[in-house]
C-alpha cells in the first residue's frame, strides 16, 4: 500500500495539487456561508440569554394571625413588624386580622399553611384555646411563635416573645398603692377572661395587695374586654352604687383611661387614684396632666420585632440567643410621676 501510494503521488502530483486546492477553496466558501447563518444566531441568542434576569432568591414567607387590628397598643406592634419586614427585603410578611374571633383566627392559619407560609406568628384571640393552632402548624413541620400572649401549652420547639404578665400587675399595684397611702378599697379593670395577660396582671395586682398592702380591700372587679368605652361604663356604674372607692388598677390604659373620664364627670378627679398598663402615647399625656397616677411601659416595638424575627431566623436555620427555654422575654419597666417623661415621646 505504501509504494502504490508513493506511485501515485509520481504518477499525478499536479492533479491531485489542483483537486486539493479546490476543496479547500470549496471548504472555505462552506465556512463562510454556516459562519454567515450562524453569527447572527449565536448573537441573538446571547443576547436573550443576557437579558434574562437572574432569578431572584426566594423570599421567606412569614403568616402572622392578630387577635384584633382595632387596639391602640396593639397596633403599634403590627407597626412594628411591618416595619421590621421593611428592612428584610427576603421576607415576605401576611397580617391578618382575626377581629377577635378564635374560630376565624383558627381559619386564617390553616388558610397560612395551605398557601405555603414557611413560618407563623399568631398573637391569639384565646390564649385557652391556642392548642388547635399549635397542633396544626406543628404537624405542618412549619416554625411557630406565640407573641404577647403566653398559651397555656407551650411545646418544645414552640417559641413565645413577650412580657411576663405578672410583671405588670406587680408594678402596677406596687406604685397604686403607695398613692392609695396603703389602705382602702381598691377595684379592678380587668382585660378580657380568657386572655393571660388579664390573668397575669390580675394575679400581680392580688399578689401585692396580699403581701404588701393587707389593709387594702379589693371590693369590686370585672372584665373590660380593653375597651376605653367598656372601662367608662363599669367605672360609672360603680359609682353609682355608692360604694366607696379609694383606687382603680386597671389591666390597661385604656381601660384606666375610661375610668378616668368617669371619674372626672363625678368631681372625684384627683380623689381616686387610677394605674394602668402599657405606657400608651394617651396615658402619658394624661399623666402629664397629673391625671393617671401610672402605669407600666410593655415594649410593642421590642415584642413586633422580637416575633418575626424569631419566625425569620427558625426558617433560616440559625440560631437565636435571645431565646431561652423557649422564650423572648421582653421586659416591663414601671412608670411613674417621676419617670414618666423619659417615656413620652418627643
């Protein structure tokens, strides 16, 4: 094979120089066609692969369930999460609002889970009836947090951000107390039945009248479900009954603050000194008035923020040292005559 090759390179060599010659020419004006026809797509193709825009992360989505949108302390904690959600441009944060109706805030986080929230925050309507909604979030595998109000079954792996209620009764009564001069009838506003913080406080204002206060006498106490308007009503009808009154501790302000109203319509303002909880823009005004003997700071900013970013930081993974024993414990700080301005606002 060799030598026959070799011979026919002898045998032709110009013809085969001339055949060569023009299939490389043949070649090239093939490369120069395909290479016309196939620029413009590849460029057009890179150009659309260019301005396809790389896809976004996806967003943590965060469902938080309040008991109710129509409350004045309340609604600085929503404030405060919005805000917060603000600064985390990878969250994606749901509030609804439950209107103060446990079956419908049942509704609403089954309605989370069903739309894939990754975490939920509920701040709930009865802190007796949370047992439902835990189990149903915990058996979704989704990250839950319980905020301002403590249920009464907290299961590991359950976290809750916010003040322990007891707190602000003790703080509360500890300060009526000293203005009521230790001695006389005292009567309570108390936040709605099936809520722990109207538990809580409750507890705290009886566990210092006990200990503290043994010639103060606890005559009257009812329910205000929070309401301005309600602690008006109950104040009126109690002095109407004739029953000497000597101090009011009230669960909130704004209860303490309806108290006040009727009071004051009474002439007895200044006569009966009135605490609440909460530290509300409107309460510190009124004790710059020298009207609301006191009342206790609860921090809806530390608790709003505290609360999603716990949920955030549980769907991410990554620990959170704020939480212990499966708590954020979110301060009271009393207010009083003397203290009371370094809390309003400027």
């Amino acid at each position: 094979m060799k030598s026959t090759i070799h011979k026919q390179h002898h045998i032709q060599p110009k013809h085969v120089k001339i055949n060569g010659l023009k299939s490389a020419i043949a070649a090239m004006a093939i490369n120069i066609k395909l290479t016309k026809l196939f620029l413009p797509a590849i460029a057009i193709m890179t150009m659309a692969m260019g301005s396809i825009p790389a896809q976004a992360a996806e967003k943590v989505k965060i469902g938080v369930a309040m008991a109710l949108f129509d409350d004045v302390w309340l609604t600085l904690v929503r404030d405060a999460m919005t805000k917060w959600a603000k600064n985390h441009p990878d969250v994606e944060l749901t509030i609804v609002d439950a209107n103060n109706d446990s079956a419908k805030q049942t509704g609403q986080v089954e309605n989370f889970l069903a739309h894939g929230m990754d975490a939920v925050v509920i701040l709930p309507v009865d802190t007796a009836a949370t047992g439902t909604l835990t189990r149903a979030v915990v058996k979704a595998g989704k990250p839950l947090v319980y905020v301002n109000r403590l249920p009464s079954n907290l299961p590991k792996g359950v976290v809750y951000c916010g003040s322990n209620s007891i707190d602000a009764g003790i703080m509360n009564m500890e300060e009526l107390g000293k203005a009521m001069g230790g001695k006389g009838n005292l009567v309570i506003l108390m936040g709605e039945l099936g809520n722990e913080a109207a538990i809580g406080r409750t507890d705290g204002i009886k566990k210092v009248v006990k200990e503290k206060f043994p010639d103060i006498k606890i005559v009257r106490e009812q329910t205000g479900n929070w309401k301005r308007e309600r602690g008006k009503t109950i104040m009126e009808n109690w002095l109407a009954s004739g029953q000497e009154i000597n101090g009011v501790a009230s669960n909130n302000d704004e209860m303490a603050l309806g108290a006040l109203q009727a009071i004051k319509a009474a002439g007895k303002l200044g006569k009966i000194p009135v605490g609440g909880t909460d530290a509300s823009n409107d309460a510190l005004k009124s004790m710059d008035r020298g009207e609301l003997n006191n009342t206790v700071f609860q921090d809806p900013v530390g608790q709003g923020e505290e609360a999603v970013n716990a949920a955030y930081l549980m769907v991410k993974k990554e620990p959170n040292p704020k939480v212990v024993d499966g708590k954020i414990w979110i301060p009271y700080q009393s207010v009083t005559k003397e203290n009371y301005k370094s809390f309003m606002k400027s």
